[in-house]
C-alpha cells in the first residue's frame, strides 16, 4: 500500500481563538487523512509563535529538528524544505519590473482566463504533469488526471488562489501557481514551473515577476514559499527576485497521531 506525507495546518481567526475551534478542526482533518494510512502529517509554525507551538505540541507534533537557520545546521545534507519570504512593503518595484518582460511571442494568462480555455487547460495539464515529476521530493509524485487537475484549479480560484500561465501559440511553457492563505494577507506561491524544453530562459523569474506585481495590485502584503534544499534552479529564482531565506520549527505528527 502507497504511504504518503501529508502537509497540515490549522488557522483559526484570532477573534475565535481559545474556543475550541482549533480542536474541532485538527478532529476533522485527521478523521479524513488518518484511514489513508500517512506516513507522517508535517506542519509549520514561526518559530517566535509559542502558542502555536504549544497546541502543536498538544496535538502530538514533534520538533523535527529543531530551528534549521542555516544550510551547515543540515545533518548529512539531508535535503530540507526552506521556507522564503517576499514583503511587498519594502519591495523594490524597478527591479522587479525589470524581470517582468517575456518574450515577444510569448502570451500570457491568468489562471481564471485559462480554466475556461480547454485547449490551454489541457495543455497545462499535461506540463504540469511532466513538471511535477521534476520536483524533488520525499515521494514519487502521484499523476493527476486531467478531471482533478482541472477540478483542482478550479477550487483554487474559489479559495482565493492566484496562477499565471504563459504559452506560446497555444503550447503551455510555464506557470505559476498560488494560493491565499485565511485570515492574513498572505500569498502562498506553491508552485512554478517551465516545460523541460524551454527551462533557463528566464521564464520561471519572469513569471514570479509578475505574481509579484500582480499579488501587490491585489493588496497582498507577503508572498511566501517553500523550496528544497537541493533544488538549485528554484532556489536561484528565488535569490533573483529578493526572497529572503526564513526559519521556521517545522513539525512532524507520527502516523498513529489522532486526538488526545
Ligand atoms: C525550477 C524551474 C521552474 C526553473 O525554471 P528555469 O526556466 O530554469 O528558470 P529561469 O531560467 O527563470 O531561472 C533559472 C535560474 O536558475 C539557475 N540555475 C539553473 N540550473 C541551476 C543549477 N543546477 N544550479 C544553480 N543554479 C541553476 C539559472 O542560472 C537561473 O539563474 P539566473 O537568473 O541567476 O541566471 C524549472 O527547473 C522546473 O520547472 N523545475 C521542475 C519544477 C520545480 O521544481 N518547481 C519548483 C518547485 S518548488
């Protein structure tokens, strides 16, 4: 049978906070994701936030391992996930609009354009799928069909998510996907991607670019995202557009761990 890692997270408005809401969230999540048999749940919290820690440590998390600031802390270069962060506020627009030029013959799209253009749907589905499996990861990634990956975007736009995609006569290229996180103005870019026939023409960069500028006309204050240790050429992307490295107690939960 597959085990899978599952990546979790609890919010709850601060207005709601010390309610019980928090408990019945983390009930629901497991009651879904505990019969599919994971082999860890992962989370996350700023390292400063005791009070998450402190509940996260109630819910049975374990610190794993400890505060990683930096790459020498890594034990055995494992690789590890980073986490980076771009505050809008002290953004230096020029620079980033300087990044944001593509190619004449290149078109670009939102994700709420895209959606409803089948032909451009399926062929962001089929790049996705071959980027996907360039990602490096714990797991093998697990394909997704057209119907889910379509269904899946879908819901991001309902949640508040964000993607831009460029092709070139109709021929996906490249794509940036995000999603808003509750209760802060936060954006979540949880994936970029450059079909394998067009990577280190500056696409990923020019394409972040934009999710900047856009995510700043939206009223977003911070974008963040999470990046492998030892995956180079997102990192470099990253390092180009002014994310700056931040550390985080990323936390484990075994797979027995249920409510107490
Ligand atoms: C990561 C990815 C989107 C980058 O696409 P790309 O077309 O190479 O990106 P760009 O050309 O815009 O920029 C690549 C940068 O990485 C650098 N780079 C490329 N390979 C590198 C390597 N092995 N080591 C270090 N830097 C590298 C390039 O020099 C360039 O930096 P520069 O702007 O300073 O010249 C692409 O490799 C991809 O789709 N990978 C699979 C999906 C993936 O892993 N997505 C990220 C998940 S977090």
């Amino acid at each position: 049978m597959l085990t899978v890692t599952f990546s979790a997270r609890v919010a709850v408005h601060p207005d709601a906070a010390g309610r019980g809401v928090g408990r019945c969230l983390w009930a629901k999540l497991t009651e879904w994701i505990l019969p599919q048999h994971p082999r860890q749940i992962l989370s996350w919290a700023d390292k400063s936030d005791c009070h998450s820690l402190a509940v996260a440590d109630h819910w049975g998390f374990t610190r794993r391992p400890g505060t990683i600031e930096a790459t020498e802390d890594l034990q055995n270069a494992e690789p590890w996930p980073w986490r980076y962060e771009l505050r809008l506020d002290s953004l230096h627009l020029d620079s980033v609009l300087d990044h944001a030029v593509l190619p004449a013959d290149v078109e670009c799209h939102t994700l709420a354009e895209v959606v409803d253009d089948a032909d451009l749907v399926a062929s962001l589905h089929e790049a996705h799928e071959e980027c996907r499996t360039d990602v490096p990861s714990w797991e093998p990634y697990q394909t997704m069909t057209k119907q889910d990956f379509e269904k899946s975007q879908r819901q991001r736009l309902v949640d508040g998510g964000f993607g831009l995609v460029a092709h070139r006569r109709r021929q996906v290229l490249a794509a940036t996907f995000a999603e808003g996180m509750a209760f802060v103005p936060d954006l979540h870019n949880d994936f970029t991607m450059v079909h394998r026939s067009v990577r280190g023409q500056h696409l990923a960069v020019t394409l972040k670019a934009r999710l900047i500028t856009s995510a700043l006309t939206l009223g977003f204050e911070r974008i963040t995202t999470e990046v492998r240790s030892d995956n180079a050429p997102m990192l470099a992307v990253n390092e180009t557009l002014g994310f700056r490295r931040i550390a985080m107690r990323h936390l484990v939960s075994p797979p027995s761990a249920g409510m107490h």
